[in-house]
C-alpha cells in the first residue's frame, strides 16, 4: 500500500483541504456576518427508503440503490460521523488521517491526499463518502458503478445538515437526527453560559510556516462560528476565504487578546510558547503574546467538522473564558 510521507511544508496544504474540504476553500468570497444562534428543532425522520436519490455537497444528484454495506470514508469529519451514528461496523477502509474512534485504526488506509484507488476498488464498496479535497472520485469510479457522495464542510450548520444527510444515505436517520439534537442543545448551553461574557479578540493560527503570512481562519469556516460561539470575535472574520492567508501586519493592527493554535504531532513543539510567537517581528506587542494567552487545542478535536465539534467549543470556550469554567 503506497503511504505519504508528509513534511510540515507539505501539511500545509494538507491541513487546508482537510479543514475546508472544498476545492475553492481559499478563494471562496465571505462576509463578516455572525453564525445565526444553534437552535433545537425538530426530529429527523426515523427510516429511509431505497432506492434513494440526494443531493450531494457539489450540487451532484446521486441515487444509492441499497442500503450501503461496505462504506469507504474519505475523510476523518466522515469517519467519525459514521461511527457516531452506528454505521462503522460498515466501514470497510478510510483515509490514512482517520484515527478516531480507536477501533478505527484496524480499518485498511487507502491513502491521503494521494488515495489508493487500486485498493479501494478491490475492495467492492457500495458507498464512497468523500470531501472536495478529492472532486476527482466520482468521475475515477464511474466506470465501476459505485455511488460516491462528495460531502462539502463549510460552517456549523452546514455540519450539522451533513451528520443528517449521512444518516439517511446510510439508513440510519433516527441515530443521525438523536446525535444532531444532542450537539444542538449542547452548543446552545456553551453559548449560553458565554453569552454575558466581555468578547475577546481572537487570532486562529492554522499555519504559521510562513510567519510573515500565515494562514488562518476566516467567515464561513466552522472555526470562524466556533470562535463566535465561544465568546470571541474572530480577527479574520473580514477576510476573504474559509481558510486564507494574511499579512503579520494585519495581525498586529488587529492586536488579538488570546492566539489559538491546533497542537498534534504535526505541530512545532514548542507551538503554544510565548516565545515561538515573540520572535517574529512585531508580535512582541501583541495583548496575547505579553499576557502569555497563547491557547493549544488538539487538531482531531478542533478541526474536525463532525461530532467533536461540541468538545472543540468546550476547549474553545475554555480558551477564552477561563474563569467562566473554574
């Protein structure tokens, strides 16, 4: 099986398309506009029928004959989906990034960027669920008639309709709509006990390889409403892109009260360290580089669009309101 050897250059453009999962991720046009507050509402429907006809995260209609019985997921935010809602005993294979729940680990890896078609077709799925980071598979696979679902990740509602989409494709909507009506109430009480609370200026480091313009989160993107969600204003939120780059300079003018930076065994050692950030010319005078307010979040959790998006609000939330959560 041909593996990825990935240097922390070569993460970067890894991390953007695992984090926006849509081919246009950086370029996309947004606004500055806050996510509309997460609201209950009301149940998904509890079966689904085949053959079965949606529309898909690319605008592409695609009908699934048969309740799907060997799924493989592109994509760690689909993975855990599924798991979540009782669908990964069906997994037969994921991409090498999927590591969560543990028991997915055994699965077959089909690769990452550069998947292993080969692998994957002789394994006989009936299901594809892939993201824009691969917009190449429903044309590769045509030719052997398996349905592929290209999922698009943009916001948290965005999400949140995915999970429900997912557990119809699969046949599990009730499962799909409890999980959804759980997150549901869970962001709302976050943002309810933040509500009160005085904004706090934010800086999201997705990348900072190039420190001289880094890439970070921008509107439209589910950091961007997870920021807002947790009491913060995100000093990117007027930029162009879910996920784009932009100059030192702006971030000083912007002066951010706490940085954020995703941590994992991609990540610099010494990532959250006031120094890391102090060397680089001007942060020096940043409120969070001299309060020291420099925040880790493991990067499964938070740049993950999927069920663990309530524990990236949690640590987010944490993040910027400690004395909310002592």
């Amino acid at each position: 099986m041909r593996r990825l050897a990935i240097s922390r250059q070569a993460f970067l453009s890894l991390a953007v398309l695992l984090l926006a999962a849509l081919p246009a991720a950086c370029g996309a046009a947004g606004g500055s506009a806050a996510p509309a507050a997460v609201t209950v509402t009301a149940a998904a429907p509890t079966t689904t029928s085949y053959p079965l006809t949606i529309t898909d995260g690319l605008g592409r209609r695609v009908t699934i004959d048969h309740r799907p019985q060997r799924i493989v997921s592109y994509l760690p935010s689909n993975t855990e989906t599924l798991y979540a809602i009782g669908a990964g005993d069906r997994i037969v294979a994921t991409d090498s990034y999927s590591n969560y729940p543990p028991e997915v680990q055994s699965k077959p890896k089909l690769g990452g960027i550069q998947v292993n078609l080969e692998a994957l077709i002789a394994l006989q799925p009936d299901l594809v669920v892939s993201t824009g980071a691969r917009p190449d598979f429903p044309t590769l696979l045509e030719p052997y008639h398996i349905p592929v679902v290209m999922l698009a990740y943009t916001d948290v509602e965005g999400t949140l309709t995915n999970i429900l989409l997912l557990g119809k494709i699969v046949g599990q909507p009730a499962e799909a709509g409890r999980l959804v009506d759980q997150m549901r109430r869970h962001l709302a009480a976050v943002q309810e006990k933040v509500r009160s609370a005085k904004k706090v200026r934010v800086y999201y480091e997705v990348d900072g390889t190039d420190p001289s313009k880094p890439y970070t989160a921008g509107p439209g993107s589910f950091i961007n409403d997870l920021i807002t969600m947790a009491g913060g204003e995100n000093i990117a939120a007027g930029a162009t892109g879910q996920f784009p780059q932009i100059s030192a300079e702006e971030i000083v003018r912007a002066n951010p009260e706490v940085i954020v930076v995703p941590t994992g065994s991609f990540s610099p050692p010494d990532i959250t360290d006031v120094a890391h950030f102090a060397q680089r010319p001007g942060w020096d005078g940043i409120e969070a580089v001299k309060r020291g307010a420099i925040r880790g979040i493991d990067a499964d959790i938070i740049s993950r669009p999927g069920p663990r998006l309530v524990d990236a609000l949690d640590a987010l939330a944490k993040a910027l309101h400690p004395e909310l959560f002592s």
